[in-house]
C-alpha cells in the first residue's frame, strides 16, 4: 500500500475499535496484515495483503478451524503471496491477497460474517473477498451485506470453481503433451485427490476427454457420487498420492507434497487445482531430479480468478470471454515449460522468473 492509502485504512479501523480488536502484524515483504477479533460475534480473522503493485487485492475468504493464530497466520501469508504470483503470472491487474476465519465453517454465524464484512469495508477496495474453503456464495452474500468489496457472490452456473477447473484441465493437456506427445487424456489415468467445487467439476470434464479417474475424498458421499457418476476407483485421501498414474491432481488443501514423501509419489505429472501444493521449492527441484513433471500451481489453478477479474473489475459477465481468458494458461504454462528446460531449472523457478519481471514493470510503470 502507499502512506496515503494506509492512512486511510488506520483511520476507517480505528473508527471501529470500539467493537473490533485490530492489530497490525509487521511481516517484511507483505503491504499489510491484520488480525480482527469481534467478541460479540466471536470472529476471529486475519487479513493479509502481500503485495498491490499490479492493482487491488482479489482473494477468497478462508474458513478453517487452525488449532493457533500461528497455524492461520502462517496459512493466509502463504495464501497471499501465492495469489500475487497467480495475479501477475496470469497478467491480471490485481494484487494479491487472502483472509482467514478462524471457525468451523457450520459454526460461523451470520452475525460474524456481517462483522467480517464491516472489517473489509475499512479497506476501501484494497482487498476484494471471493469464495474458498469453506465459505460459498451463501456466505458471501452475507458478507456481502456489509460491503460492496465481494467478487463471485451471485448463483453464476459458470461460477469460478468451474473456470478453476477448466484451466486445470488445460494445463493437464499442456502437460501431457509435453511428457506424451499428445495432448489427449483419453486413456490416461488421473488421481484427483479432493472432490470440492473444482475436483469434482475436473472430475467430469476429464470423464468426458476419456480419462480413467482415480479419486478421494474426506466425504464418503462425493466420493461415492464420484464412482457412479464418472466410473472412478475411490482410495483413500492419503493412498491417493501415491498410486501409480499418469497425472496426480492436488485439489484440496496444500502442501501435500514435502521432501519426505516426494519419493513415493508415482506419477509422471503433478497438476492440481490446490494452492501451495509443495509444501517448499526445494520439493520442485527434488520433483525434477525425478523426472516428474510439475505444472506450478498458481499457473494452472489461475481460472477461478481469472473469471472473477473479469467480472468483478473489468465489468464484462461473458462466460465466452471468460473461457477463453482461462484457456490462455496452456500458453503461459508452455513458455514456462521451454524457459525450465532452455535454462535448466526447475518448472517453479520458471514460473517465479515470469512473476519477478510482470511485477519489476509493474513497479517501473507506477513510478511514472
């Protein structure tokens, strides 16, 4: 944020701290964080942008039960950051940003969501909120309630999940051509690990392109539904990672993969709608060494947000257009492919390389 900007913001949440607790919480490298406790509605949150030099912050809203402030904390800051890259890999002119709710997401009260809304108005646009784990457009609508700050908050078929998975599955394609030869996933085999908006909207689009699905889940109903309906294997949610296939698709929460377990992962491809799904770099230099193919996930999971920028700032409600942006990310995840190879480095360097430049011309341009 500018001085002018955060000044702003200190004054419009000090006019509410005779109801909210806020904190500012100094991390370097990141524009601002907040904690925001509301004892009457017993939220708890923390907001994080990480950097708004290409525009505002666009990031889903997190419900999770963290067992401490450091366990959110640590989450939102990994969260934000990573939506920077998806922002500026994706060439979208937002920020990025993400927020945590400290709940059980069946616990979380309208009153607190209402509350949480209040807390966001006081950045006045620097951070735009959008669905995630656990928080739907229900929950939206009633954040919505307390401010015009929400993106993806209206019952859209073509909702983001979906573009999500569109763009994971075109990223499979790229990726597929790149360790195959073909682009084609008819007779493939690919493990979806998390059957959520985005894996069980992949699930059916990689059913109709003739894939053999390979899925689980932590509710036994999705993955049943998931068995009749795509004709998919279930196993369970940690066997998944390591079952011989030919792409792996993380599309639950991150950091599954860790230099600990790299070794028995089985597949040729790792393609995933998840966030931070390594849980450091130094597991996509392993992935390397290895020969499996990593497709950096804030590329190929860019399409949810894709689909919201589009609606939400540039004003356009064409899912047309929508789809179209999104199948951009197999051209952005081929550069990133040739630059790895080309320079020896790995598929996630690569990709932080395209992030590092689109944000120093950001910098380059505000500074004229």
């Amino acid at each position: 944020m500018t001085s002018s900007t955060l000044e702003h913001c200190f004054q419009a949440l000090d006019a509410l701290s005779e109801e909210f607790q806020i904190e500012q919480i100094e991390r370097p490298g990141f524009a601002g964080i907040f904690s925001c406790m509301h004892a009457k509605s017993g939220l708890e949150a923390i907001l994080s942008l990480h950097d708004l030099t290409l525009g505002p912050a666009l990031g889903g809203v997190r419900c999770y039960p963290y067992s401490s402030q450091n366990e959110a904390l640590s989450d939102v800051m990994n969260l934000s950051r990573a939506m920077t890259h998806k922002a500026a890999a994706s060439g979208l002119p937002i920020g990025g940003g993400k927020s945590v709710l400290c709940a059980e997401s069946s616990k979380l009260s309208s009153t607190a969501l209402r509350a949480f809304g209040r807390f966001i108005d006081a950045f006045s646009g620097q951070y735009i909120a959008a669905k995630d784990v656990g928080i739907g457009i229900s929950e939206l609508q009633e954040i919505r309630k307390a401010t015009e700050y929400v993106a993806g908050w209206s019952r859209d078929i073509g909702g983001p999940s979906k573009f999500t998975a569109w763009g994971v599955v075109a990223g499979i394609e790229v990726s597929l051509e790149q360790v195959f030869g073909s682009s084609s996933c008819k007779g493939k085999t690919i493990a979806i690990q998390g059957l959520g908006g985005v894996g069980m909207a992949l699930a059916e689009f990689l059913f109709w392109k003739g894939a053999q699905l390979i899925v689980s889940d932590t509710d036994p109903q999705k993955a049943r539904f998931c068995a009749e309906r795509f004709s998919a294997q279930v196993v369970s949610k940690d066997a998944l990672l390591f079952v011989p296939c030919d792409v792996l698709s993380p599309c639950a929460l991150g950091g599954v993969l860790f230099e600990e377990n790299i070794g028995s992962v089985r597949a040729k491809i790792v393609a995933g709608g998840a966030n931070n799904i390594l849980a450091s770099p130094q597991v996509a230099d392993e992935m390397d060494k290895r020969g499996i193919l990593y497709a950096p996930d804030y590329i190929i999971n860019a399409g949810g947000l894709i689909r919201l920028v589009t609606e939400k700032l540039a004003g356009v409600n064409d899912p047309l257009q929508g789809k179209c942006r999104v199948e951009e990310i197999a051209s952005t995840l081929r550069s990133i492919y040739d630059v790895a190879r080309v320079q020896k480095i790995s598929t996630m360097a690569a990709a932080d390389l395209l992030v590092a430049e689109r944000l120093r011309q950001g910098r380059a341009s505000n500074a004229h």
